[in-house]
C-alpha cells in the first residue's frame, strides 16, 4: 500500500472531462461579474461615478462603500484593501466591481464605470524603496528585514586580509518575476444558503489552495461567519492561489450580498496574468571568505533584496525562507544572511513554489560556480568539500541528522554516467536541421529545502484531521486541497495501510469548511508530511476507539463484525511535535525545520550558438524524499516542479510596462515550456526516513523548482564559456553573453 | 482601460456551400470576414483585436482541399489544405518538402490539424510561419471573384504592408502554385521562437539557392518576423549570385531587413540571429556540396 504507485484518484476524471471546475458550474440565476481595475501605478482616488448613458438597470455594482465590515484582506498585516478606497497602490488594482445577467454586459459596465484619479509619483525600483517616498508601507517602505548571524562572520573577513591562503570572492546575482501559471485561472461563485440554523449566508466555492484563508478573511469584510467554503476541482496552484483566492471570494461575496443573487467571478487569462501575485524578483550580493586550495566556504555575508510590491501579502515569510537557504546545502560557520523585503507600486508578489529557496539557491549555487572559477578548480570539487554532513549545524545553529546531502550527489552522478550528447547539430527539433550550430554541456546544482513551516509554525498552527467510520468503509476529512499533486490518492493510502484494509475503501470527504477542520494551508510541502502523519494518528485513533467500543484489537474486519452499532464513529487529532524542536523567532537561532529535503539536479543541454536558445536534453535529479507514499506520484511532483525551473531558467520572463503590468499577458508571449521542451527525465528517489513523518515520508512539492536553474547556467557555462548570473537567461541574453565571452 | 473584449455570439455567419456561391457572397458581402480555419480569427476575436459584423465561413468548400499536379510539372495547393495535410501529401513532398517543415512547427497538433495554408497567406502576419518559405519557392497565389474570375499573383507581389495584401475586398484565395523542384535546389526553413512547439516566431528563414557547377545561379532568402511583412533579402540574394558561394553574405542581412524591438524580443537580437542563420545554412550547402 505504502511504496506504492497507484492510480491517482481524480485522474480518470480529470482526462476525461468530467471533472467539475468552478468555470463549468452556472448556479440557477447566476449573474456573472467583472472587477474595475487602476490603470495607474499609484493614484488618489477623487470619485467613482456610472455613466448615466449606461444601462445600468441590470447592474449591480459594489464599491467600498458597500463593505459590511472591514475592508481588509486579512493576512499577515491589514494593509491590503479589499476593494481600494481613497488610493490605489498597483496597476490592477481592484476599485469596484461590477455583476450583471451575462457576461458580456458585466464586460462592458467595467467600461462605465468612471473613476476619477489624480495620479501620484509610483515608486518601480527596489534599491529606491527603503526609507524613500513614496510612503507605502509603514514608516521606511520594508515589509521584512531579517539578519541571522552564525558565527563570526566580522572576524574571518577581518582576518582575511593579508592572508595568502585565502581569497574574498564576491558576486552579485538577479532573478526576475516569475507566474504561477496554473491552467485554471482564478474563479469562484457565492451563492445564497441558509445553514443548519435557519440563518442565511453564504456558500464560496472555487479554486483555492487554502479553504480557511477564505474564511479568515471573508469574516472580516462580511463581520460575520455565516457561510462556508468549498474548493472546487482545482487546475493546479504553485502556490498563486494560497492566498490570492481571499480576494475572489471576498469580491464575489459582496456582489452576492448587493445583488442577492449567486455570482460568478472569473478571471480571464490576461486579466490572471496582468493582476495575480507573481514570484518576488531579488537582487543577491554574496561576499565568502574561501580556502585557496580547495574553495572551502570559511566564511559568508549575503545581502538580498526582494521586491514585495504592493502589500505585503505572504512576502515576509518568503523572506524568512530566503535567508535560512542563503548559502544552500553546504557548511559554512561564520555566516551573515541578511534579507530586505521592500515595498514598490507593482502588483504585489506572493507565495510560489519554493518561497524564497528558488532564488537564493540559484545564487548561492552560481557563487560556487565563482569561486571554482576564480580559483581555478572544478565546481563538483567545490561542492563537495563544502556540502553538508552529519552533525554539521546549519546557518540557524540546528544541527543536522541522517542527511542526504552527499547520498543525492553520488546518485545523480551514477545515473548520469551516460555521455552527453554530441552536440553536432544533428536532431534539432523545430526545424535548422544540419545547419545547427550546437555546443552541448552538463551542469549539476544541490538543494536543501526545509520541510514544512518555519520553526515553531506547526506547533502553533496545530494543524486537525478527522476520521470517520461510516458503515464499513472511511472517510477523511480535511482542510487540505487536492491541487494535482495527489492528496486526494495518498491519504487514503496512508490509512489503509495502518488499518489493514483495501484502499478503495478510503474516501476524502471534499474540502468544505462546514465539513472539515482546519488542517492549516495545502502549501510549504507539508501536506504529505504534516497533515498525512495527523491522518495516520487519526487512523490509529480509529483502531484504539473501535477496538474499546467492541472489546478487542484485531483484524480490522473482524472488529467491524463485532460491533452492535451502525453510528458513524468519528476521531480528530491534531499535530503535536515531540518537544524536541526548539526555535527563536527573534534571533533566527534554532532548529528551522523538522527536517530538510536534499536533492541534485544534473542537465544536460545544448545551447544553439546561432541564436542562444537552449535545447533540454535530460535531467537526472536524485531526491531525498524521505519515504515515496506513492512513488508515481512523488517522481510526478518532482519531474513537473523540476520542468517549472527550466522555464524560470530561460524562458519566463514577465515584461512590465512602465506603470509596472505585465505586457505579455498570453500564453503566447510568457514562455513556459511545451512537452516538446522538456528533457528526458530520471528520477531516483532516495528513502532516507523522516520519523516525524507517515511511515518517513517528508515534504517533496518544492524541492524540485529549487536549482535546476542554477545548474541549468552551469552546463551553460560549461557549454560555452558564457557567464550568466542573472535569470531568466532569455535566448536575448544568452547571445549577449556569448558576444561578450568572445 | 480594462479590456472589454467579448465574443459576439450574435454575429451572422454565412455559409457557402459551392465556391461560386462563396465568391458571389464575396463580391456581395465585403465586410464579411471569410473564416478559414480560424486558428488566428478566434484568438483576435476573443482579444478584442477583430470585430467584424459577420463571417464568410469557408470551411465547408472541399473543392479548396485538392492537392494536384499542374501541367507546369509542378503542385496546386487548394487555400484550405490545413497544415497537417500538407505533411500527408505525397506531391507536396516531392515538390516542396521544406514547406512541410515550415507547417510542422505551426502551433501545436490541434493547429495544424485546423489551421490552413490560405488562412496563414491572407492573415499576412509578418511572423506566418509558412511565408518566407513561400517567398523562397517562387510561389504564386491564385486568387479569384465572381466578377473577373481567376487571377494569379506572385508571392513576392502580395504581401503589400503590415497585414495589408493584393487581396481585393470582393475576392478569395484559392490556391497556391508551387513550380517543380529542381534537383539543383537547395532548400532550408528556420524558425526561432524560444521554444519548439506554441511559439510565434523571433525570426524566421526560408531560403532556396540554386547551385549548377558550384555557382549559385538563383538565390531566394526570405524573412519572417524581421518587418512589417514576410519579405525577400535583395542585397543577400544579390550577394549569393556568383561563386563560390559567399558564406559571408550574412553582412548584408542588416541592409535588407527591418527589425524592431517588441514584446518577444529585440531589434539587435533579431538582426544577429537573422544573420547567424543564414551563414549557418550557407556553410551547410557549402560542406553538402563538398
């Protein structure tokens, strides 16, 4: 049962068609909206009036006005508005909203509705915003600053100087914006309900990732909790519909409460693209002090930059991610991490697989590139020497166990032993046939990712799960979201393996808030790990209450047959930690995780040197994943995550216009890679037991989108000679880059 | 300043079922779009790009599917060949096998299986993936109306501006002419576009030298996506003409072609690549050859 691949459960349905998106739902009546959006960057707004040669019969319009309670989207600070009142902050930003019997006349009441704006100075550039005007947020413009210290970082650099022995290498590294890209854009639909009291309220369903996010924040606009929410099947979330689907239910909500009617809210693809959070750019300067003969990390200063945008969304816990990655899977003892998270008038960015890990690994991978470069020796030398071992202590003091850190190296390197391509041009797919001029390389990048929520975040959250017995069969209840990434498939698996039972005898019950507890958030690859081991709790509970209620503990079955009752039999238990993990939040010293992820990637590419556009051939990644509950599924988590860095690597780049929106708002024109694109894929799992995890699993979903970037601008290097520190490496900026090598 | 592009679900279409009658609804109904494949109408409609009172839908109108010989030796390609058919033609291999690897890298399968020769020629976008390579063999379009009948007009003479075309408002095209293949040609198709399927082309080359006893006695380099329209490279073509052949004809590139900077890519890249390209297909032909 556990180890093995079944058949995800929503799969038939999904390739079928009859999988049920909130775009296929039209409830009877069903009035479709549209959101007013700021043209401008940063403006006050003077007025909002209709067009009075505008029918606006049929039109039920909502400004902020029209809030009950408060107008917020609650997160971790207040200060984005549900709907903006006196300023806006970002192009797109919502300002009213509009919903009327079709879709076409909801489309062109947006146009209509006339707002007046006096425009003010909008503020774009990251290294401008701190302390700067405009004023944005709080008293300096900063979201979040963070800096851990470990060691003496002050002393090695000190004592660096005038020693032969060692060297200061510095570098400076950029990563850009980078979309979510789900297939399914934003969508939800409110309608009217009266719940179990006789009281009326409402029912939100839509594509989310986290169902009590919605009902956190939709209570403090509405000023009450008389509705629930309900994912709907959802087309995939990368983290762009963790908190970002408050707004869209917040905003059907209020047309459903003026209009009385059920609303539908969706977004068009170009409107997703121009007004959804986005992975926040970061500009990364890394100092090391090094060993001259071997690259021996002694010392690491690294200051990074990310721009937030708008509101402050999830962006300090990014963060946070940001600087307890800074210096990736390798041992330093006298580190600085510094991180600044800054406000600017663009769209705010927000949660995307990997949180903050994607971008300083791509840096900190690219900095020991640097140093072997420099000092002349060959990168995997250099990884070696410094990657992580047993007992080592990381940047936050945790000391390290049962790491896989050097298990993930030497399996890659054995399943890549294969020769890479020859690089002669022949099999150029897209036409250039023999005419080809193709330089092949390899490149081959680590990552760590910690499993989970930071520190003492689980703990806190104390995350539920229920069980419940009806009839002869299971049915689990929680807040955790099937996004396609298989929860729906591996918690049954999980509890009937420790009920000795068939699988098919396990359902889950859909994410409904009136039906499941808070299982906190389906994000920071801890559903598996986190919410699957309260499961599995929740299944030896079962089997503890069975067995009183029928006097024995036995065969599953066999105490199904002795029970007198046919009552429903219902357990919860909720995450507890052994007590083990100590963490301050103040002073970033502590055990960060419970545990960590390791994987290595290694690429094998050509870079065609007409045009510097680069052809995957093959990516070999080993992956501690701890224990594979399903290992179709982890390969699958790993293989799609690893194919959304490749984008990030040369592909991906959102092209703002000069108010900050995204100029290339179509599929078209944002470039992710196409099935042809992608290389051919080995994924070696490695079983290295997590014990706070079901049967060891730990959390896979973002450690794939971690480095292959980084070791996608290796193989380049090695192909060409070409230096690139700066993602996405377009085929624009590879070509500049061969020129400059010349 | 939000878009309000809506799909008109009202508008009327009409329907042909014979090529006279869609000729005679040409000539009648001007402001009627014909409707082809629809693989760009639909995407601009629903951009709010086109919005066109009604549609001269095409699709039904078989005759415009036949692939034949012509008594020149060469092929007719009726306007609606969709892409994937192309790739299916024996004739179209023969004659023309470069344009078969020009319609594989259109869009994806669904495209090609919907989208049509015809359709990629009157749309006239400057990136139409089959366009230089329709330059590069010399094609020529037949177009027709009810009035004057049939009229042929050669590739190089069509394209007239930006998404501007020879194409008079009361008539349709019908097919494409294409002249044997001649056993001294040597023909290339490149497309740039970042990734290998879905993508709308950087630059594109279609190109065709002619070589008798190591001279190139007939040179046609054209270009997509490098200007306003699908265009021929007269300096490089005149550069070519003479022997041996002038791999470093590249360096004329800049003088026949007008690239800008826009939301794919940029002006200096696509001038680079163009020129790369080139010199890469010319010391192909140049080590075929020896």
């Amino acid at each position: 049962m556990i180890g093995e691949g079944l058949v995800r459960a929503d799969g038939q349905a999904k390739v079928t068609g009859r999988a049920v998106y909130v775009d296929d739902v039209r409830p009877e009546g069903c009035l479709y909206a549209a959101t007013v959006r700021s043209p401008f960057a940063h403006a006050r707004i003077t007025g909002i009036r209709l067009d009075p040669d505008f029918d606006f019969s049929d039109v039920t319009v909502v400004t902020a006005a029209d809030i009950p309670g408060e107008n917020v989207v609650a997160l971790m600070t207040d200060d984005q508005p549900a709907l903006a009142d006196k300023v806006v902050r970002h192009v797109m930003e919502p300002v009213a909203l509009v919903a009327a019997p079709t879709r076409e006349k909801a489309l062109a009441a947006v146009s209509h509705i006339l707002v007046d704006y006096e425009p003010l100075p909008a503020l774009f550039d990251p290294e401008r915003s701190r302390g700067h005007e405009p004023s944005l947020f709080g008293s300096d413009n900063v979201y979040s600053h963070i800096t851990l210290v470990h060691g003496d970082p002050d002393g090695a650099f000190a004592s660096a100087e005038g020693n032969a022995d060692v060297r200061i290498i510095e570098g400076t590294y950029r990563v850009g914006l980078q979309e979510q890209l789900y297939i399914e854009p934003q969508g939800m639909i409110a309608t009217h309900r009266v719940d179990a009291e006789g009281a009326p309220g409402l029912t939100l369903f839509g594509s989310m990732q986290c169902p009590f996010y919605v009902v956190k924040a939709l209570s403090r606009v509405l000023g009450h909790k008389r509705f629930n929410v309900v994912q709907a099947v959802t087309g995939g979330g990368f983290g762009g519909k963790e908190e970002y689907p408050s707004l869209v239910a917040i905003h059907a909500a209020l047309l459903a409460l003026k209009s009385g009617k059920s609303v539908k809210l969706i977004y068009r693809r170009d409107e997703d693209l121009r007004a959804t959070t986005k992975r926040h750019p970061c500009r990364l300067r890394y100092r090391t002090v090094v060993e001259v003969r071997t690259g021996r990390l002694l010392a690491f200063d690294g200051h990074m930059l990310f721009d937030g945008g708008a509101y402050n969304t999830l962006s300090p816990v990014v963060n946070s991610r940001g600087v307890i990655h800074a210096v990736g899977p390798y041992r330093c003892e006298n580190v600085r991490s510094e991180a600044l998270m800054v406000a600017t008038n663009t769209p705010p960015n927000g949660a995307f697989r990997g949180f903050g890990a994607p971008q300083v690994q791509f840096a900190a991978e690219r900095h020991l590139d640097r140093i072997a470069r420099e000092l002349g020796l060959d990168p995997l030398d250099v990884r070696r020497v410094n990657l992580y071992r047993d007992g080592d202590l990381t940047p936050t003091g945790q000391t390290l166990k049962d790491i896989g850190a050097k298990i993930v190296l030497e399996a890659a390197l054995e399943r890549a032993q294969r020769p890479l391509p020859p690089g002669n041009g022949s099999g150029r797919p897209g036409g250039g046939g023999q005419a080809a001029r193709l330089a092949a390389g390899r490149g081959l990048a680590l990552a760590w990712h910690g499993c989970g929520f930071t520190g003492n975040g689980e703990a806190n959250l104390q995350g539920k799960a229920d069980l419940a017995l009806e009839g002869r069969d299971l049915r689990v209840y929680t807040s955790s979201t099937d996004i396609g990434q298989g929860t729906e498939t591996i918690f049954p698996q999980i509890v009937a393996a420790a009920l000795g039972i068939g699988v098919g005898r396990v359902s889950v019950a859909p994410p409904d808030t009136d039906l499941v507890p808070d299982s906190g958030p389906t994000v920071a690859s801890r559903t598996a790990m986190v919410v699957g081991g309260v499961v599995l709790k929740a299944a030896q509970a079962l089997r503890a209450a069975l067995a009183s209620e029928v006097g024995f503990d036995g065969d599953f079955d066999a105490m199904l047959d002795a029970r007198t009752s046919d009552a429903v039999l219902r357990v919860r238990e909720q995450y507890a930690d052994d007590g083990t993990l100590v963490w301050d939040p103040k002073t970033y010293r502590g055990d960060a995780y419970p545990t960590f992820g390791w994987s290595c990637v290694i690429v094998d590419l050509e870079v065609d040197l007409d045009t510097g556009e680069v052809l995957y051939r093959r990516l070999v990644q080993a992956t501690d994943v701890g224990r594979a509950l399903n290992p179709v599924l982890a390969s699958g988590q790993l293989e799609g995550g690893a194919l959304q860095a490749l984008g990030y690597a040369t592909s991906e780049e959102v092209v703002l216009d000069e108010r900050g929106c995204m100029r290339n708002d179509r599929l078209t024109n944002y470039i992710i890679p196409t099935a042809l694109d992608a290389p051919e894929m080995e994924t070696v799992l490695i079983e290295i037991p997590f014990a706070g995890g079901p049967f060891g699993a730990k959390g896979i979903g973002e450690i794939p989108h971690d480095v292959p970037h980084a070791a996608v601008a290796q193989a380049i290097e090695r192909a060409t000679g070409a230096v690139l520190d700066r993602l996405p490496m377009m085929p624009e900026r590879v070509m500049a880059a061969l020129e400059r090598r010349r | 300043m939000s878009r309000t592009a809506q799909l008109k679900s009202t508008a009327a279409v009409l329907e042909p079922r014979t090529l006279n009658e869609a000729l005679e609804m040409r000539a009648r109904a001007p402001d009627a779009m014909p409707l082809a494949g629809g693989t760009d109408v639909m995407v601009s409609l629903e951009a709010g790009v086109i919005d066109p009172p009604r549609f001269l839908n095409l699709w039904r109108l078989d005759a415009l599917r036949k692939i034949e010989d012509t008594p020149a030796g060469g092929v007719r390609i009726g306007a609606l060949c969709t892409y994937t058919s192309l790739g299916r033609s024996d004739l179209v291999l023969r004659h023309a096998s470069v344009l078969i690897e020009a319609a594989r890298t259109v869009g994806a399968t669904q495209i090609q299986n919907r989208g049509t020769l015809g359709g990629n020629i009157v749309n006239a976008s400057p990136a139409g993936d089959t366009l230089p390579v329709l330059l590069a063999l010399d094609a020529v379009f037949e177009l027709s109306s009810a009035e004057r009948g049939a009229r042929l007009v050669a590739a190089a003479d069509f394209f007239l501006g930006y998404r501007q075309t020879a194409l008079l408002p009361d008539e349709l095209l019908i097919a494409i002419h294409l002249p044997a293949r001649n056993a001294d040609d040597h023909t290339h198709y490149r497309k740039v576009g970042t990734r290998l399927a879905q993508a709308i082309s950087k630059v594109v080359l279609g190109a065709r030298l002619r070589v008798v006893d190591g001279q190139v006695v007939e040179a046609r380099i054209a270009w997509g996506s490098v200007g306003p329209v699908p265009m021929r490279s007269p300096s490089v073509e005149a550069a070519l003409l003479g022997v041996p052949i002038d791999v470093d004809a590249e360096a004329k590139v800049a003088q026949d072609i007008r690239p800008i900077d826009d939301i794919r890519s940029t002006a200096d890249y696509r001038q680079r690549v163009a020129e790369n390209v080139l010199r890469s297909f010319l010391r192909s032909v140049v080590q075929t050859r020896s």
